[in-house]
C-alpha cells in the first residue's frame, strides 16, 4: 500500500500540494501546520484552518547528498544513491526544503529557476512505498527533456 | 547607565589543547579553568560565582555542567549556573557572568565550557520523534548538518560570483593562521588543491570545507573592572557588548534544523536577517561600529559561511566578502584579520566551549600574546557564532 | 548597592494546571506565559528578556527551553537564555533575569518552567555508565529517589522522636491546604490513616508521603522597579533575594544521587549545612530575617522534608519542627504556615516549573489573591528547594 | 567464576575494605576514588594514593527497598526480595551508602550504631557471582546470633 512518509503534511492527488494552517485572525501561513498558538508575535490568535499551499515556488538555494545520511533516514536503494536537495520559496512568502525529484541533480538547479512540487517515493518498507513531496525544476519551454 | 559602567574585565583566560583525547569533558574543563585562574593569578577560593556550559551528550553530570566543575575544582560555596543555547552556549554563559557582576551580585566569576564528542556524523538521538524537526529533517529528508551550510554556500555563487577555490582559499588562509596556535587540533597547512581534491560532501563543500567535532574545553576569569583594578590589572581586555539577541518574526532565512521558514506575507519581511542583527545588537550595545573593528573570530562550521559572518558583521558589504578574501584582507597582516586563531577549519568544534574559545583568542590578540599570529595593534575584537532554534551570539573585547 | 535597588518587581505571574494531559511542554509553557503576561497587563512584545527553564527529558527542544517558547509566543527579538539546575532550573531562571534587570540590561523579562514528565520511576537513561554516580547508583545499591528521602525521615525518627504519624500529619495538612487551589493536581482531603494504611516505599516512608511526577508550567513576568511604576504597578511584589549558593567543601550531608558524602577529617565541619546555607544565603542578601517570615513554600519531596526544610531555613530550631506541626504552626491560620499552595504533596513534581510555581503562590500569598488557602496579612514569603549535584535555591519575596 | 559487581571499589579477602584514594597533598581522602584534581578547594593537588578505609563505622542513617528498583539494577531473586540500605559514617570523616547484609533490616538498625563492611553477592549473571559491599551490623555481646 502506499502511504505518505508522514501524515497531513502534503495531498497526494494529481496536483499535489503541501498543507500548512492559517492563522484565522492574522491570516499568516504556517507550514509545517502550526498549532495552539500563532506564531506572529502581534497576534493572539489560537485558531488555524487548513490551507494548501502554491505548488510553484522559485528556488533558493539548492545541494546534495553525496553520503548516505544517518538514521533516521532510511536508504532508498542499497547501494545508497545521492540525491538532491532544494529551498523553494513560495508565493505564500516562505521557504520549504525539499528533496529534487528523482532523475534531476544539482547541474538542473539555479538560483532563482522555477520548480514545481511532486509526491515520489522516498523509501519502500514492510508495508508498501512511503511517499514524499520533493521539488521538480521547471524547464523551459524547448528544454524539455523525458524523464 | 554610563559606558565605562557597562564593562566587565577579562581577567584571566585558558584553554585545553582540542583534540580526540578519550578523557571526561570535566577534566577537559577543570583543565582550562585552572590555566583561567592562574592567568588571572586569582584563587579558586575567591570566585563567587561559576557558570557552566552544559554539554548534552555527557549524562547528567553534563547537564549541570556548572555544578560539576564547581564540585572537581572543590566546593567553595560559590553561586553557580548553567547555560545552554546550542553554539552559543558559552556566550551565553559569559553573559548570565557579566550581568551579575554589572549588578553587583558578583565581583570574580568562573566561566566554563567543554566537550568530549562522539565519533562520526552529529545525529540526532534514537527513537522516533514525529513532532521533533531535528529528527524529521534526517527522516524525511536526509538533510544533514553539511547540507544546510552547503545552501548557503551554493547561494554565494549564484548570486555574488563565488568560486570553489574562493571557499578553498578560506580554509588555506585559516590552516596557516592555526600553524602556531599551540591549541589547535590541526597545524599543518593546506593548499587550494587539497581542498578541491577532497571528496565532495554536499556540493559545492568538499571534505575539507567543513569542520570536524573535536574535544576541547576554554575558560575564562571575569570580574568587575573595580576588583581588576583592586587586583593589579589596570587596563584588562574589558567585554563592551555580548549580543543574544533572537530572530524577529518573520524569520525567513532557512536555519538548521528547521524544514522551512517563517512566511512573511503578513508582516513583510525584517530590516535585517537574524545573523545582522546578532552584530548589530553588539555593536550598539558597546557603542563601537564595525569600521572600528580590528580583528574577528567567526564560527566557520563551513569555509563558505566565514565569509557570511564578515558580511553579517558589517565588516563588507553583502556580496564583497570574496573580494576581501582575493586581495588578503582577512588574513593576518591584512585590512581586517578573521580567525587568526586558526577558526574551526584548525579546532573542530567543541559546542560549549567554542564560543569560550573565541574570547580567549580575541584575550591574546587585544593583549598582544597571541605568538606566531599576532595580529598587531589590535584593540578592537568582535566574535560572532549562530546556535540551533534561534540561538546565536556576538561578542566584542575591546583594550 | 542600596537594598531598593536591588529589588525586582514580580509584575505577572501565570500557571498551566498539574496533571497528566499528555501534551506538549511547550503547550503547557506558553499558556503559563500567557497568563502571566495577561497578570501583569503586559504585552508579549514589550518582553526584552526571554529565560526558559531546561527540561532534559522532551528531546531538543527542552534543551533550548527558552528559544523554544520564544519562538512559540512569536520571535520578538528579545534576548534569549536557558537554565539549567535540576530542582532549583526555575529559580536559576528568575535569578537570571533578575541580574539581567538589575545590571539594567533588561527591564521586562518573562521566564517560563514546564515540563512533560514520563510515566512511572524517575530512571536512569538506557546504557552502561560506570562514571555516572546516577546509574551506579542503581546498579551498585538499588538507591532510588524515594531510599535518599527515607533516610532523611528515619534520621528525624531516630535522634528528634519523629513518627510516621507525624509524617502523615504533614500530607493531611498540604492535602487540606490544595483542596481550593485550582492548579493543584490533587484535590481531596487525606487522613492520617490513609496515609499509614498505603504500602511503604522505603522504610519508614508510605507510598502518600512521597510526591508524584505531573505535567505543568508557570511563569513570571520580572520587570525594574521602574517599569512596574510606569506601568502603574504602584506596590509590586518584590524579588528581596535568589539564593543559588554551591555547597562548601567537605559537603557532609549525603546527597542524592551520590554514594558518599565528602570527607571532612583534614577540613572540619563547615559552620552550617548546604541546606541552612541555602536559606542563610537568602536572608542575608535581603536583609530580612527568619524572624520576619509570614509564609514558605518548601520543596515536600517526602513529607519528612517539609520538616527538614522549616528547619533548615531557621524558622525554628533543630528538632522543633514536629513541635511546630503538632501546634499547627505551618497550618493556615498558624504562626507560620507551611505549603498553604499545598506543595508538591498536591502538585507532584515538574522539575523546570516547580522552584517558579512556589513564587507563583508566594505572589498570590503576598497580594491577597490566594482565595480559599489565603495566609492573612502575609507580606514577607520564602521558597526553598534542593536539586542534585549541589543545587539548591531559596527565593526571597516581600511587599 | 566470582568477580566484583566494579572494579577497584573494594578488596575482598577475609577482611574486606573499601578503597579509596588519599590525595598526597592535603591528605583527604575520596570514595568513590578522586582523580585528576582535589576536591579540597584549598588545594590544588593532583596526585593521590589509594587507601583502604576503615572497616567499621557508625550507622548514618537506614531504610529499605520494598519495591524492585528500576534498571540498570539487577535483581537477585525472581520474585523480588526486599533489602535494606544503610549510610555509615567512616572514622575518616565521611559517610558511605551501602545496602546492608543479607539476613539483617530496618529493625537490626539504629542512627549511631556500629556497622561493619562485608562482601556478599549483588546478583548472578552468566559469569558468576558479582559481589558487593554490604555494611552489617555489630550487635552487641550476648546479642549474637547466627547468620
Ligand atoms: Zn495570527
Ligand atoms: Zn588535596
């Protein structure tokens, strides 16, 4: 069975979308969704509703990982395979971090370039894949090449 | 409150050598307290106060960090405490010493930071933890320490031009600045090639960009400047500002071990980001501007970051700081040194005492007894290092 | 320093009710904050100071407390510090925003304690650690918290003619006095026969003398004297003094968690214990005397310790304080009433909130807000507590 | 193959003690074993010289475990049996903890009595008795009774 690595943090359909709160009385976005208190110092605010966020962001900063990780990360493949990394900030006015999609490296990303969000698999355990969200560079028209 | 009344004296520093040595963070750290007090040439028996910075990968006796060097240096019946704020810590701990003294709680005070650390990567504790960013960075992303320096790195060349080899001379520069400094771990001098020959860890930061975790300890004496006098020391290296100031909302620069930022769609964004206001918060509190600036020790956990602390500290303008570094500015000698200790590219780090070590360096420098890398005529300092969770600190020496 | 100016004004103070709720510490932290803040009609961004107490058992986060609720109440830019001091974190915090205050480097501080606690014995950390006197002392003698309580209690029996009726009469009192303080986790009435008929835990102690571990929270709201004024805060309950002395070598007392006291054949006895040293300390600092003492909050670990307390802070002489209980002196309505909040016998313990939570209830004491516990005319208060390795605090408060 | 519970804390022969050190420059004496730096803030020794202490010595205080301890204690018996504990005061001006010999609790105690340290079984594991200081109590003349 698939599932998502982590629950009620990302949609799953076919245009996925992370899933932040909003404040009801400041209308400021959180994501990771915050909860109990806003996180804006002016406000007192205690409620927050479910909002998706942009699935197109423009990209801040971008790496990879050229060592496997420590737990808790689980390897995806063994022999373990490098992946990227990216910061995308969205029109909502903050930065997410991200995995780069699968088949895309460091040499695909700039400063400022486009990226659009999918849901891939991030590792496969006992009970099927576990999905997450990562960031897609936006090509430009002429670009394009299959993935 | 008048400025000269806002200082407290550095009356002693000390050290012990980083390294990997296997022994306890309380021998590390009984170590440099006894070299602070003997450089001060001030007797246990009259510190009244201790602060300790907590270690917390060394059991209890790490959590109370104050407690356990109070206890091997033997109860004297001292005041104590312990302070913790990731990197910070040890400004942290100088700070809570420089306030009771400034309130006249306190004339003399001990403070104290140390480490032993683990082999390998720094990753977080076992078990699961769902509501914890620093253990879903790593599940959910494999976004390790390195990675986050290497987003700020991979931002310094798309938007400012930097090279590979710019961040390679960083590391260069500070291996020869550490050659003499009988405290560093590593004393052996790097070339540009070296470090682009090392593997890459997180592109564009190679092996040798990054620094490594070491064991160490560093102390320091301070007292009122009245008890300096009183005690023979008429014109100490004297603390004008510590800085621990936190992020203002929004705070929109991704920072370890966070997934994302602040949005700042409501409010808009800050005057300045969290790392210009830790320099600025010092520089106003001391009355000192950064032209006035001799000499700067700045956490490089990576070579790129070096030169964000020079920017940050308002020692350039944003995006010059590789200029600087190409006609020799920062190295000693030049228009402003930074880390002529040798920085973390020679010490590794050591969480409690590193910010501890910055002082002590800045100590010798502004006394004129760093040997083998003076910088000459200083009399102006400024430290700077960023914790975890909005942490971070800056502090400026002046003689 | 003239005494007035070294008093600090307790502006708000706020609490999250005891209990076991299963939430987040932080949850617990800001809602106490935010009481405490609304107590003091201040708002949240006028805050310059943000001190938090450590919790050591609520992963990273709890080990950067303070710039976690910083952050949780919303980056404001106010300088930032930690705590860390086992059963004195809470007062090492006051104490810390305090100096801050009085160095005039702060003039509104807010510092929080929560904690969530685990269920069940308070245990060693999993792993092997044969320098750490806090597992050998479980894998050596199987000394749990509740053994080093009893040995304090079967002393009291053996040379002062305590019973364990006595002990039990401490626990009706408390149990008496929480029955209407809404942030009490345990609100019914217990007898002595209770208590004498639950199973004993370590002789001579029953399973209702020994305190519980809960979830909870408080803060306070410090600001100068001079902003309290401002701010139309014309008489505030003040902070006289924060005793957060060490011990003074040899500590002869046997101490939790360790297997031996210190040796005292080459030094002699000190003069007082760490203990009385802890309240002398206080009363020196404030000026004020044993004498002068309408009402304490002391740290009930046991009910025997209650005793040990009223004793150790002078309130009576060696020996007397069964005399004292017996008369009803530490009742409400006594002489000297003794955990009229109801202690931790009612709270249970939450170590980082717990040194703060006395100073919540010494405030109300002090005000007159205490409804339903209310010790008459109160105006000079006195908290006292003891941690591990050498901590201890007393906090001195007076209008 | 019996082996002290930890090692270096005591001598086992036919009159067990406790083994501290003595540092060589103030002459106090530290158990467990200091190293490193004297805990005497008037002195600033550094060597030591391990010292038996006395065997005997003045009970400080008692009391009892009645409920199994949590790990890393190890239990000797399976159901749990209770023991007591005692802190006894040493001629050398310090107080040590111990539990108290087999056969003997609470009631066999009294805050100034005398106690004298003994060596029994902690608990058992696969390589055998691991022993411990115990402290048991002197009783007086006449009052001896077989153990
Ligand atoms: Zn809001
Ligand atoms: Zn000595």
């Amino acid at each position: 069975m698939t599932a998502p690595a982590i629950e009620g943090w990302f949609t799953t359909g076919a245009d996925p979308a992370l899933l932040g709160t909003r404040c009801t009385t400041c209308t400021t976005v959180f994501f990771p969704k915050a909860d109990g208190f806003c996180r804006n110092p002016a406000c007192s605010g205690e409620t927050f509703e479910e909002v998706a966020l942009s699935r197109r962001g423009v990209v801040w900063s971008y790496t990879d990982a050229q060592y496997q990780p420590p737990p808790p990360y689980v390897p995806a493949t063994d022999p373990y395979e490098p992946f990227a990394l990216a910061a995308v900030e969205l029109p909502e006015g903050l930065v997410v971090l991200g995995q780069v999609a699968q088949g895309y490296g460091v040499a695909d990303l700039r400063v400022g370039q486009e990226a659009e969000l999918v849901v891939e698999t991030l590792y496969t355990d006992e009970t099927g894949d576990r999905t997450i969200w990562r960031w897609k560079p936006v090509v430009e028209l002429g670009e394009e090449t299959d993935q | 409150m008048s400025g000269a009344s806002k200082d407290v004296a550095v009356a002693g520093v000390g050290m012990h050598p980083w390294g990997k040595w296997g022994k306890s963070f309380v021998t590390y750290g009984v170590h440099a307290a006894r070299a602070a007090l003997a450089d001060a040439d001030v007797p246990w028996t009259d510190v009244d106060l201790v602060v300790g910075g907590e270690t917390v990968r060394n059991g209890y006796g790490g959590y109370v960090a104050g407690a356990t060097f109070a206890q091997a240096l033997g109860w004297n019946g001292a005041r104590v405490a312990t302070s913790y704020a990731a990197c910070a810590t040890g400004a942290q701990a100088l700070d809570t010493a420089r306030a009771r003294i400034l309130a006249g709680m306190c004339e003399v005070a001990l403070v104290v930071g140390a480490d032993t650390t683990p082999k390998g990567f720094l990753a977080p504790n076992a078990g699961e933890r769902w509501d914890d960013p620093d253990w879903l960075r790593f599940r959910l992303l494999g976004m390790t320490n390195p990675a986050y320096f290497a987003l700020y790195a991979r931002r310094r060349m798309d938007l400012y031009g930097a090279t590979q080899a710019d961040f390679a001379q960083v590391k260069v520069k500070n291996a020869r600045h550490g050659l003499h400094n009988p405290y560093a771990r590593y004393r052996k001098e790097v070339s540009v090639d070296d470090v682009l020959a090392s593997a890459v860890v997180s592109d564009p930061l190679h092996l040798l960009d990054i620094c490594a975790t070491s064991d160490g300890a560093a102390a320091v004496v301070l007292t009122s400047v009245d008890y300096a006098r009183r005690h023979g020391i008429g014109s100490p290296v004297r603390v004008k500002a510590v800085s621990t100031v936190t992020p203002t909302f929004p705070h929109t620069v991704m920072d370890m071990p966070n997934l994302s930022t602040d949005s700042s769609a409501v409010t808009g964004v800050p005057e300045r980001t969290f790392k210009e206001s830790i320099g600025r918060a010092a520089y106003e509190e001391a009355g000192i501007g950064p032209e006035d600036v001799d000499v700067a020790e700045v956490y490089d956990l990576s070579t790129a970051l070096e030169l964000d602390w020079i920017e940050d500290l308002a020692l350039c303008g944003r995006g010059e700081a590789e200029a600087l570094l190409r006609a020799g500015d920062t190295t000693i000698g030049g228009r402003i040194p930074v880390n002529p200790s040798g920085g973390l590219a020679c010490f590794g780090e050591a969480v409690p005492a590193q910010a501890l070590a910055q002082v002590c360096e800045l100590t010798w420098q502004l006394r004129g007894q760093a040997e083998g890398r003076q910088v000459e005529g200083a009399r102006v300092g400024i430290t700077a290092n960023q914790g975890l969770f909005g942490h971070g600190s800056s502090v400026l020496l002046a003689v």
